[in-house]
C-alpha cells in the first residue's frame, strides 16, 4: 500500500468526503425504478420506499463494523463478510462476493439505457399525433386512405363501433408518426434470441449506452481520486435540483392527500386500481420491498475504497454512516413528492415507467416551463452518470478484491499506473455490454434489474449473519468502531426478512422463473473458483487473505460458531422456498 501512483498498487488518496462523493451516485438510483415500484405496489410505493431505506440504514451498521476490521482490503463489504464464512466452506465466501458483484454492474448497462433514451428524445424525437408536421403529412396523404384500406379494416375490428371517417384519420395519423420518426431512432441492426434469457437488441439504444459507457471507463482510468473529484461536481450539480424537486411540492402545498393516504395494494401490477390486502396485495407489496432494496441499501458501496482510504480506522465509518444519511433524505422526499404530485395514473405512464419521462416530470413537479423541463432532462442525464460511476468504481474494486483474495482470476488483480484496478473495469465493460443489448428495450430492462436483484438480496442476507460469525470467530481483531449488539441481532432477523423479499418478490417482476435464472448466474462462481483455487493456488488461499485475518499462512482458523452458520443457511433457503410458494401474484 502506498500514496504514491505509479508503484502499481491501489493508492491511499482518498479521505472519507472522497468516499462520500463517489457513493453520491446512489440517491439518483431512485429514479431507475421508481415507475415500476409505483406500478406493482400502487399507493404504497413511497412507503415501500421509506420502509426499505430504514432497513438498509440499520443494516449498515453491521457492515460499517466489519469495513473497521479489515484496512488493508478494497471490494466493499461483500469482501469483509464473506471472510466470516470461509470457515464453513470455501464456496459460500465467494458466492457472496460474486452476488454483490453482479447486483451492483448491472447500474452500469440499465443507467446507461435509460440515458441513451434520453438523448434519442433530445437528438431524434418520435413526433407527436396532434403536432404540426404530422398534421401536415395527414393532411397531405388522406385521400390515399379508404374503407377498403386493410390497415382501416383492422382499425375497426379492433375497436368495434367507430366511424369509417375516425377510423381513417386514426390510422392516417399513426402512419404519420410512423413515416416521420428519424430512421436512427427505430433503427436495429440485427437481434439475437438466447433460450431462457431474452433477445440481445443491436440498436440504437445499444451504441449510444456502449459510448457512454466507454467515457465513463476513461474517466475512471485516472484513479479514485480523480474519480471521487468528478463525482463531487457531479453530485452537487444533481442533487441539489433534485432535493428541490421534494421539498417544493410539500413547501407549495401541491401535494395530493389522497395520493398518499388509503394505503392498499392494487388489484393487480400497473391496473392503478385501489385492491385490497390479501395473499395477491401482499405479494405485490413484497415485490415492491424487493426491487426497492436494490437502490436503497446501495450506499453500502461507501466502504468499497477501505484499501484507499488515508485513514481507513476512522474514515470507513463517517463514509457509511454519512452516505447513509443523504439517502435518507432522497429516499424519503422523491417518492412522496413524486406520487403526492402525480397520484397512480401519473406514475403508470410510460415514460414514468422506463425512466425516459422522469426528467420532464420533475420539471413539471416544480412549475417550470419548457425551458426548466429540458434542464431537468439534462440534469437527469448527469444524474445517471452519478449512479454509473459509483457502479463501476465499486462493482470493479469487487472483482479486484475478490481476485486479491484468491476467489476470482488473477488478472482481475492487477492495476494500472494511477492503482486502478483497470483489468476489472474493463471486465466490467465487457459484461455490460451483453447486458445492454438484453436492457435495450423496456422488457428486458427489468428482466436484468430482477435477475440482478437475486444477487444482491443473496449478498446481504450472507454478509448480515458474517456480523455475528465474525463477533464468535473473530473476536481477537480490532474494531475501530463497533456496532450495538443488539443491532447486531436486529439485522441478523432482517437478513431473514430479505429472504422474505426475494422468495416471494423476484416474480412480480414479470418473470416467473426470475429467482431461479438469478440463483443460476449466481452458481456459475463455483467453475470459477474451482479454477482460480485449485488450478491456479493449488487449493490454498494467498498469504495476504491469510495476513488480513491475523491467521497464520493455511489456517483458517477454529469454527467456533459451530453449526449455527449452517442452520442459518438452511432456515434462509427454508424462508426463500416457502414465500416463493405461499405468495402469489393475484388474478
């Protein structure tokens, strides 16, 4: 470890503002799928919202404990837990790294789809029915239109009882929008159908979200330090705009009590219609909880840069623990704000739904005109530059750490002149670039967050219970700063809620076989540990995984937790099966 670049290490230059600022990228996160959790769960998304940020803020706690105890290691504290389970089975420690690993690169492909659609509304939009051009191209081309014209036929099969006249003028102006929407914007070079997984899109979608993905690498190739300096310009320009956008609606007075008060699920995902709370509404309520924690338990990625801290004793614990307090406030005011202005109908509209429209509708939260939305459309951009760079800053050192440890290859352990860690981002980029031609269209989209999902639910209820496993194992290893126990045993019982979640909620997602296409991805760590473990290290750790424990080289030391690790295993695979099968979605 050293301050200096250039000695091919990680480099200590970082304070814990600096974490601070990378991990900003995180409240922006609300806005990936704030649309769908108002979709699923109705008038209790902000709830869902809010109840979601409490648990990931308990939860840090116990992860801002085991950050202290480990200095000298960079990944976040998916490394840090997974140390306690090493112990009971070399596969589970890695299975933890990897599931936080392939939750959190995802926000790399799914910001930058929703980006590229902004720029194509900006650079080549779709016209409206009811604009001029349109108007013009109707009006130029009507008299080619009968009622014998096939497209008119099944215009007034499918809505029964129109007249010949509107049914013409209908199908004239969907031809018109047709015939008018730029080339680029539809354009497609090809797709590719993979069984059990869904359809790679080549479009345009996909080269605008790869370039950008490209500027963000280059960026983050100068270092940490060069990195957390963007991100603070960023964050200051997003986030204050966007705190605005929740406190003036309530400062106003234009929120809606009736958005936000009667709080029952829907009948069914997206019918906007009030239900009630039977095994269906608690479903889509635990559905709800489930895709909210993807975003809001995020800042835990405060304490991904231990090993480039200045001074990781002090640093690792005001970096959670502030990060936490930020997302407290976002998590909180965007969704009320957002549903108290738009109610249910306003959340299910489509743009709302994939993200493209939420720019326009934060404008419009605060009054502004024209000219106020179109600088929310461009600060929603910026925003989504925040998230990805706090997604590759961390989901990278993940790998990198990981590789360190002895769980993934060696190349992924290598930095470059400014301690970079440039193998695993370009790992990273590689991934995601597969991932954004599978987000490229709105379906696939949430397919990849509820798949990814799986990981991360897998990854906090592995690293709650190390909490405890390392207070047994590990009690002979300093602690700069120590949770409460009995927060310890609270987030214990919550590691078993969010078993809860992902049992019953990876399905209302529209994807029936979510948990289980999750659980599969999330299997494919063990063919790659087997090679790095016993190909590559002849069945033992490195020195170093061994020094950072304060074990001697090849002793993992006792299992004085004795079976209680396993029973927690089991009692988690028992919850995650028997919610899979209690809940289910309503009819």
């Amino acid at each position: 470890m050293t301050t200096e670049t250039g000695s091919g290490q990680m480099v200590r230059a970082l304070s814990w503002k600096g974490a601070f600022w990378v991990a900003a990228g995180v409240p922006p996160l609300v806005l990936f799928s704030i649309g769908g959790i108002a979709g699923t769960t109705g008038k209790l998304a902000f709830a869902v919202w809010m109840i979601s940020m409490v648990m990931g803020f308990l939860q840090s706690f116990t992860y801002a404990e085991m950050a202290g105890m480990f200095g000298n290691k960079s990944g976040g504290t998916s490394v840090y837990g997974a140390t306690a389970w090493l112990r009971y089975g070399k596969l589970i420690a890695p299975l933890s790294v990897w599931c936080n690993w392939f939750a959190w690169s995802p926000v790399l492909s799914l910001g930058c789809a929703i980006a590229a659609g902004y720029i194509l509304n900006a650079l080549f939009p779709i016209p409206l029915a009811d604009s001029q051009p349109v108007i013009d191209w109707v009006t130029a081309n009507l008299a080619s239109y009968t009622a014998e014209t096939q497209s008119v036929i099944d215009y007034m099969a499918a809505n029964a009882g129109v007249a010949v006249e509107d049914a013409i003028k209908a199908v004239a102006a969907t031809d018109g929008v047709t015939a008018l929407t730029p080339a680029f914007r539809v354009w497609e070079a090809f797709q590719i159908t993979i069984p059990g997984l869904g359809n790679l899109h080549f479009n345009s979608t996909f080269v605008i979200g790869v370039i950008l993905m490209l500027i963000i690498l280059m960026i983050q190739e100068r270092g940490i330090a060069s990195t957390a300096s963007a991100q603070k310009y960023l964050a200051i320009i997003v986030l204050v705009p966007l705190l605005l956008v929740g406190l003036v609606p309530i400062l106003t007075g234009s929120i809606n009590w009736m958005n936000v008060t009667n709080l029952v699920p829907p009948t069914a995902a997206y019918s906007g219609v009030d239900g009630e709370w039977n095994i269906g509404g608690w479903t889509l309520f635990l559905g709800g909880m489930y895709i909210a924690a993807w975003s809001t338990y995020g800042f835990e990625t405060a304490v991904c840069y231990t090993r480039e801290l200045k001074d990781p004793k002090t640093d690792t614990f005001r970096a959670i623990f502030y990060s936490g307090l930020l997302c407290i406030v976002f998590f909180f005011l965007i969704p009320f704000s957002f549903q108290g202005v738009l109610g249910q109908e306003g959340m299910l509209a489509s743009g709302i739904v994939d993200g493209t429209g939420v720019g326009e509708a934060l404008g419009n939260m605060i009054g502004g005109g024209p000219v106020i939305t179109q600088i929310f459309v461009i600060l929603m951009i910026m925003a989504l530059f925040l998230a990805i760079m706090t997604a590759m800053a961390g989901s990278s050192r993940t790998l990198y750490q990981g590789s360190r440890d002895g769980w993934l290859p060696k190349y992924l352990g290598e930095v470059n002149s400014h301690g970079a860690p440039r193998n695993a981002m370009w790992t990273d980029f590689g991934f995601n670039v597969i991932l954004l031609a599978l987000a490229s269209d709105i379906g696939g989209y949430f397919y990849v967050l509820a798949i990814s999902n799986v990981g991360y639910i897998l990854f906090n209820f592995l690293n709650l219970n190390a909490g405890w496993i390392h207070r047994i194992d590990s009690a002979h290893m300093e602690r700069p700063w120590k949770a409460p126990t009995w927060l310890i045993g609270v987030n214990t019982l919550l590691a078993f809620v969010n078993a809860l979640f992902l049992g019953a909620g990876a399905k209302v997602w529209g994807y029936e076989n979510a948990l289980w296409s999750g659980l599969i991805f999330a299997a494919f760590i063990f063919p790659v540990f087997w090679y790095r473990h016993y190909f590559q290290d002849g069945g033992k750790f490195p020195k170093e995984a061994y020094d950072d424990m304060g074990l001697a080289y090849g002793d993992l030391g006792e299992r004085k937790a004795g079976m209680l690790p396993y029973l927690a295993l089991l009692l988690g695979a028992v919850v995650v099966l028997w919610s899979n099968w209690f809940f289910v979605l309503p009819v």
